[in-house]
C-alpha cells in the first residue's frame, strides 16, 4: 500500500466536534476500503490568506495515511460533495513521519537560530 499525507480545511462556522466527526467519518471510509489512517492531528482554526466560499478561517486537520489509492480516491470524492469541506490535499510519500508534524512543534522565539541579536547600537540620523 502506499502512503499519503492529506490536509483538509473545514468551514469557521462548523465546530471542533463536528470536524471530529467528520474526520472520523474519513478514517472509516477508509477502514472499509482497505486502508488506514496512523495518525490524526487537528491543527485548529487558522486565517486563510484569501477568501474561500466567503470564509475567512477554517479548521484544519492533518490525516497520515496508508491506503491504496482506490481508498483515498474515494475518500476525496466524498469530499468534494460535503459543503463543511472547503478544501483538500493529498500528497503521496515514501514514508510516513513519526512523532509530531512541523505544525504542532511549538518554537519558542529564542529557540531560533539568531534569536538573540545583541545589544542595539546608537541610533544615527
């Protein structure tokens, strides 16, 4: 089988336990298909860079999967037809990632590399 990471983004409007049930929706859709899902992350509600279906913010959520691709075509054609479903991606992988993704790892601001720029100078004019 092989492996898939899949976004999707949610309507602001739809609340975290109705995305829950729809992401649990998802993982058994593809549990009948042959397929299954190692890991759920629910990113939270984020503003969108652009305005989609007159929705500022979305919910979204970060599914690992690993299913042959029959599943996961159907799993995008129930999708397409939910209306809380704005948007969806899935990216094909050759492995799946451990632990928790880039977006739930918290970087604390003097954690970054030249977090600390030294002393400011006198300011000239």
């Amino acid at each position: 089988m092989a492996y898939y990471e899949h976004i999707f983004m949610a309507r602001q409007d739809v609340s975290a336990q109705q995305v829950e049930e729809l992401t649990a929706t998802y993982t058994e859709l593809l549990g009948n298909n042959g397929g299954k899902v190692t890991k759920t992350e629910y990113w939270g509600v984020k503003t969108l860079s652009y305005k989609i279906n007159k929705n500022r913010k979305a919910h979204y959520t970060l599914l690992n999967i690993d299913a042959p691709h029959t599943a996961v075509a159907e799993m995008e054609r129930h999708m397409r037809i939910n209306e809380d479903v704005l948007r969806f991606m899935t990216i094909r992988v050759d492995a799946l990632e451990e632990g928790p993704s880039v977006m739930m790892q918290k970087r604390d601001r003097d954690d970054r590399p030249g977090g600390d720029r030294g002393p400011r100078g006198p300011r000239r004019f």
